[in-house]
C-alpha cells in the first residue's frame, strides 16, 4: 500500500469511526397513580396493561415507567407535576385535579346517572373532548379520557345511615373539593377536608366519624378497620381522569401518539371493568371484610337526592360556571339512551 492509499484507508476508518447514529433516543413516559402496586387494583392493572401495549406498539421507542401509590407526592404536588411536564401522564381522581382545573368540579355533583353504562356513554362523547380542549388551553394538560373511581358511598365508625337525619352530627372526611363540602352539609353532617394518603391515620384516631369512597378505595386503603357501617346510596359517580402533559403528546411522533391513544382505550376498558365489578357486588364483598350494609330502596335515594343535588348544582353554576353545568347536564339527558 503506498502513502496515498494508507492516507485514504485511515481517512476512511476515522470518518466510519465519527459517523453519528441515526437512532432516535427513547423517550420516556412517567406515569403516575395513587392505588397499590398490586394488580387487584383496577389503577394499577391499567397502567400495566398501558405499558405493555405502548412499548409493543412503538417498537420501545416509549419506555413506560410506572409510579404507583403516590411515590410523586400527594394530589396537588402529582397534578403540579404533570402540568409542569416533568410527570408526562398520571391516572388521578377528580379532587386531584381539581386543585389544578376548577371545572372537574362539576362531576361532583350527587345522582347523575342510571347506571354505568349511561356515565360511560356521557365520558366518551363530545362532551368529554370539549372538556379536554379546555383543560389543554387552561393548563396544558390533555384528558385522554375518564374511568370510573367507584361509586362513592358513606361509611361510619357511628351507626346505620338509612336516611339523610341519621348523619347529623357525624364528622365526614372528604376529599379537597368545595363541592363535596356542600354535598356532606346538605345531608346535615359536618365535612372535613383530608388529603387521601392521610384518611387511614385520621379514621384510625378519630379525627374524623366516617368518609365516602367506592368499594375500591375502601379496600385499597382498608378503611373497614375503621369503619363499621357502609350505606349504599351511590351519591356521587366518582371518575380517575387520564392526564397528559400537552407538551410531551405533542412531541410524540403520529405512530406514538395514536399507541397512547389507544393503550389508554385499554387501559380505561380494564379500569371500568374492574370497578364496575365492585361496585356491583358492594354489598357481599364489604360484608366479607366485617362491615355492617345498609342498602337503600330508591325512596330512599331519591331522599337524599332532593337534599343533595340542588345546593351542589346551584354552587356549581355560580363558582365554576353555568356553560359547564349546563353541557353536561345536556350529555347525560343525551346520552340517556344507546
């Protein structure tokens, strides 16, 4: 070889050896919730199943990483995060988001729908894309869609709740969230505000007489150690909102967006069935842990109806605004029938 041909051979080693890959780095996709990491638990069972679909879907160009039970604080801290991006997506109930999106509010209030199937129908249609549309212009967070946090339900270390006068006097946790001030003060009971992660603590020392949650709450958190009655009177068709960070979403490729797209689909399908399956069965499974329920007849329901839901609408149209009230109310007269 003479100098000109090792000149070039070393020319084109050095310049393979520099040549920058073309892969694009992974991007990774921090997802939140609040429930056990145990896959009994419909938040967690959706987030694995999220993972598996997305990262088979991108071909691992998204790493999932699932952070159960809290590990990004508490309510405000975890939707501050995912609005700030450095949480891309978290699963979180209405009094989570509310301390970020006022408006989430209105699905606080009492005896909406006829079944679960009705409230489904009212999460997937336009309503529920106007409301994201919103959420994004206001805060930069996508609401991909809604599952359900249970049928929310009172529990109390007192006595039977049959009607609204037996709760008088009795001290009631709620989560942070104005409207389920006013429900719990229309029914005549005294509410306290309390962060979630605090509620076992705080039943446990009596700080607090009893709360409401769905039957998945109440067993993810054993709540019946502390807690001897349980009235099934449905009042309030609790939702887990699936975030995103706006940002992040729009960073993603097409292929990548619509595998979020749909691996939430899954992920809200598996949430839904599992709840529902609960709360179907409120009664045997909460009686199984050593809790004394109470079921209600519809007279009974429509008792606590009358007393609940006008204040809570009535607050709701004047604090958060009537334009919201109203076109929900007019996607659950909609969306009644299949």
């Amino acid at each position: 070889m003479n100098r000109r041909e090792l000149l070039a051979a070393i020319g084109a080693a050095s310049l393979a050896y520099a040549a920058p890959t073309h892969s694009a780095p992974k991007k990774v996709l921090k997802y939140a919730h609040f429930q056990p990491a145990r896959m009994d638990q419909p938040k967690h069972a959706a987030a694995m199943a999220f993972k598996e679909y997305v990262e088979k879907a991108t071909g691992g160009s998204i790493e999932v990483e699932i952070f159960p039970a809290g590990q990004f604080g508490k309510d405000q801290p975890t939707m501050e995060a995912v609005k700030l991006g450095t949480l891309e997506m978290a699963v979180a109930h209405d009094g989570a988001i509310a301390t970020v999106y006022k408006p989430i509010g209105i699905l606080g209030i009492p005896f909406l729908y006829e079944n679960h199937e009705h409230a489904w129908r009212v999460y997937d249609s336009a309503w529920r894309e106007g409301l994201s549309d919103d959420m994004i212009r206001k805060q930069g967070i996508r609401l991909l869609g809604l599952a359900d946090n249970g049928l929310r339900h009172f529990t109390n270390s007192l006595r039977p709740i049959h009607a609204p006068a037996d709760m008088r006097g009795m001290k009631i946790r709620i989560q942070p969230s104005p409207v389920f001030k006013i429900l719990v003060e229309s029914l005549g009971a005294s509410p306290s505000a309390i962060p979630w992660a605090e509620l076992p603590a705080a039943l446990q020392q009596g700080v607090v007489d009893g709360q409401e949650n769905g039957v998945t709450n109440i067993l993810a958190a054993s709540l019946y150690q502390y807690q001897k009655y349980a009235t099934l009177d449905g009042h309030v068709w609790s939702v887990h909102g699936y975030l995103i960070n706006e940002r992040f979403y729009q960073g993603l490729t097409p292929t990548e967006r619509a595998a979020v797209d749909e691996g939430t689909k899954k992920a809200i399908a598996i949430h839904r069935r599992m709840t529902a399956e609960q709360d179907l069965n409120a009664k045997p499974i909460l009686e199984k842990v050593g809790m004394e329920v109470t079921e209600l007849a519809p007279a009974q329901v429509a008792e606590f109806r009358k007393l609940a839901q006008p204040p809570v609408r009535a607050w709701a149209e004047k604090e958060i605004g009537k334009e919201y009230v109203q076109d929900l109310f007019q996607a659950i007269e909609k969306m009644a029938r299949p």
